[in-house]
C-alpha cells in the first residue's frame, strides 16, 4: 500500500496509512498512543461496490447496493478493529446538533434504525460503542479524554465548522463526564484543503462573524469575482483552542479528500457522483 500515490501536505505527517486484512485505512498516530481507543478513517479502497461508489462506500443512501454497503462496513470492521452490530450512526445534516450515546443506541444506523435525526456529533463513555460519521470533503473531528475515558465523533462542514461543532462536542463532553479540555486529543481527519475549497461571499460572512478578526488572513482568501479560498482545517482548530485544548494535543490531518480523489471520495472532485467515507471511534 506504501506505492499508493497519495498527495500530502509538506512538512507535516499526522495520518499514517495502516492496512489489515488487505483493508487500507487512515489513523491518527497521536490517538493511537492514548492506548485506549479503536480508531479509523476509510479510503476509497477494500470494498466490493462498483461504478461511482468503487468500491469502498459505507452510504445506505446514496443509491449503492445494500448487501455491497453491508459487506463494506464488514470489512472494515475487520481491518480497523470493530463489530458493525457495535455501530451507532451520526444523521447528519449539518447541524451542530449532537448526541450523548448510550448503551440503548448500539447498532442504530446499522442492525436498527436510528430513532433519532438531525445529530452530527456523538459523545460516549460507553466502552464498545463504535461512533461512526461520514464524509466525502467535510471535516472529521475526533476527540479522546484519556482521564475521564470517553470519546466524541463529528461532523464538520462549512456550516458546522461556523458553528464550532468541535468546540461543543468538547464542551458536551465537559457536562456529561467531567473532562478537562486541558486534557483532551483532538484530530481534525481527512477532508478539504483549503487550495481546493473555493466558496462565495455569503459562507465568508458566517466566518467572519463567528471567528475574531485577528484570523481572518489564515482563515481565508479573497481569489476575485467574489470567491474565496477557505481553510477549514485551521478553522476547526481555532474552535478548539477556544474550548481550551492545547496546541500540542490537535493533530491535523496532512491529506485532502479532494487532492486524492482515486483514493478517497471527493464531493467537489467528483461533482457529487461519490460514494462516503467513514470515521470510526471507539472506547476500549
Ligand atoms: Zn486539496
């Protein structure tokens, strides 16, 4: 897998390439040290779908085969570590709404519906539960507390990265079980880079209004005709030093969804045609 092609970010190596059961995978080496979760991020590669979802699509919704999907999430339990009927599914549908999981939530998404809409986070102290969340170019937001053990997973587009959905998921996780910030592993997973995220004015006000002024040359750039180049990556980060984590506890990822598209699925690359990645959280 190492002749794999990928395009990274120079000067930085925060997601390593892992591969089992001849299933590549993303991970965070500095999550893999806290020794205490199962951790991963799916590539394009593995799977048995075809056509537009080749071949490693985990959407029920996006117009796959079924049986394919399941077998997909199969084999990436396999490889990453993890039972699928231990699954429990974000809805997402970029909000910042977010979900406190518990044991009654094992399987929904997977082996049961989900009784629940609208959550693009979720938080847990639960060990086994697998939190899972899905992409193809938005952010993946993972956060470990070593101390209190327990996890948070969400999902951060344009409009929940405005919304500092990072930045919540780590307050949540403070209410719920006690976590200092201070102690606190975050990763902002593969997604867009800024040279490939162009947006229009209006998503720029929302990040003006939500981030203070003093970040806005490292936010964002104006291209002309009334577009912009936006850095979510460092956005994401930002609501994280605001929720109070320290700088040396948040890896970014070194890998574009977009730059990489025969590797991973890419909404802007493919123009929508795409299958969705997964990132995968678990307890021990
Ligand atoms: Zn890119």
């Amino acid at each position: 897998m190492e002749q794999l092609k990928w395009k990274k970010v120079k000067g930085r190596s925060s997601t390593e390439l892992r591969e089992r059961e001849g299933v590549p995978f993303l991970v965070f080496p500095s999550l893999e040290a806290a020794g205490m979760v199962v951790h991963g991020f799916s590539t394009r590669l593995g799977g048995v779908s075809e056509g537009i979802y080749s071949s490693m699509n985990v959407s029920f919704t996006r117009g796959d085969q079924e049986e394919a999907v399941r077998e997909n999430y199969r084999r990436l339990g396999a490889a990453i570590g993890f039972s699928c009927e231990n699954l429990v599914c974000s809805d997402q549908t970029h909000t910042t709404n977010l979900r406190v999981a518990t044991e009654e939530d094992r399987g929904k998404g997977f082996t049961r519906r989900k009784d629940y809409t609208d959550v693009d986070g979720l938080v847990t102290n639960v060990p086994g539960l697998v939190l899972a969340t899905f992409y193809a170019d938005c952010v993946p937001l993972y956060l470990v507390d070593p101390v209190r053990r327990c996890i948070g997973l969400s999902h951060a587009g344009w409009r929940g990265t405005a919304g500092k959905i990072g930045k919540k998921t780590a307050e949540l996780m403070t209410e719920q079980y006690g976590s200092r910030p201070e102690d606190l592993l975050a990763a902002i997973g593969p997604s867009i880079c800024q040279s490939c995220y162009e947006v229009s004015e209006d998503v720029i006000e929302k990040f003006r209004e939500a981030f203070d002024e003093r970040f806005h040359t490292e936010l964002f750039y104006e291209k002309g005709g009334g577009k912009y180049q936006l850095n979510l990556w460092r956005a994401n980060e930002l609501a994280f030093l605001e929720a109070g984590l320290r700088p040396e506890n948040i890896a970014v990822t070194d890998v574009c969804t977009c730059c990489n598209p025969a590797l991973l699925f890419s909404h802007r690359a493919s123009k929508g045609r795409r299958g969705n990645l997964g990132a995968f959280l678990m307890l021990k």
